[in-house]
C-alpha cells in the first residue's frame, strides 16, 4: 500500500505577508449598497445529494442556490482599500489610522478579515514583486 503526502504548504514569513498585495478576485460577485457596505453574493456548494434534492424542490433546474454576506462598516472600508496598489502592511496603517486603534490591533483585525475572504475566494494575494 502507498502513501502520498501532499506538497507542504510553505509559510510566508510576517514580513513577506505584510508586503503582500491584495485584489478583489475577478470571479467575486459584489456590489457597494447605498450606505457604502459591500454585498456579497456566492453560489452555495452543494454536496450531490443536496443537489439531487434542489433539482427536485426547484422550478428552475438551471438556478444556483446562492448566499449573501454584507461586511460592516469597517470590512467595507478595508475592502476599497484593496485597490491593487496598497500593500497589507498599508492598509493596516490605513485602518488604524482611520478607527484610532494600535497598530497591533489592526493588523490582528486586518490578518483575520483577509484570511477570511481568501478563504472564501473574494481576494487573491500578490507577492510585492509581481
């Protein structure tokens, strides 16, 4: 019997994670509402079973269940900072500037706001250099 390992995943260190730069993804699904919060909208993944049931219960069988998710105030403003241009590091200097945090609570806000949205395929990140 064989055992595969996949690849290990390598680590960024503080330093280079701060110089990264982060980008709405193109495939992302948003829209800035009245108020300037940002909107969301996402296909649910459905395992085959709970598409079976959809395709069943559904009257359009093309339909995708979708989500929705609004960020707050403040996710909103670090979203229109993702430009590109400005760099992680930027953006936390930006946000504690703007909500009069330390510098340490932002990045600890900030690193958590954008793993999250990496990990919902809203952003992708870029090396400094690229």
């Amino acid at each position: 019997m064989k055992f595969f390992r996949s690849e290990p995943k390598t680590t960024l260190s503080r330093s280079d994670s701060l110089a990264c730069i982060p980008k709405h993804n193109e495939s992302a699904q948003w829209q800035q509402l009245e108020n300037g919060e940002i909107l969301f909208t996402y296909a649910i993944p459905l395992s085959r079973f709970f598409q079976s049931l959809h395709r069943g219960f559904s009257n359009n069988q093309a339909e995708v269940p979708t989500k929705k998710l609004q960020l707050d105030q403040m996710g909103s403003f670090v979203w229109q900072l993702m430009d590109g241009k400005n760099s992680v590091k930027d953006i936390i200097r930006i946000f504690a500037d703007e909500y009069k945090v330390t510098s340490q609570e932002a990045e600890t806000a900030v690193s958590a706001f954008l793993k999250t949205l990496g990990q919902r395929g809203f952003i992708v990140l870029y090396g400094s250099g690229e």
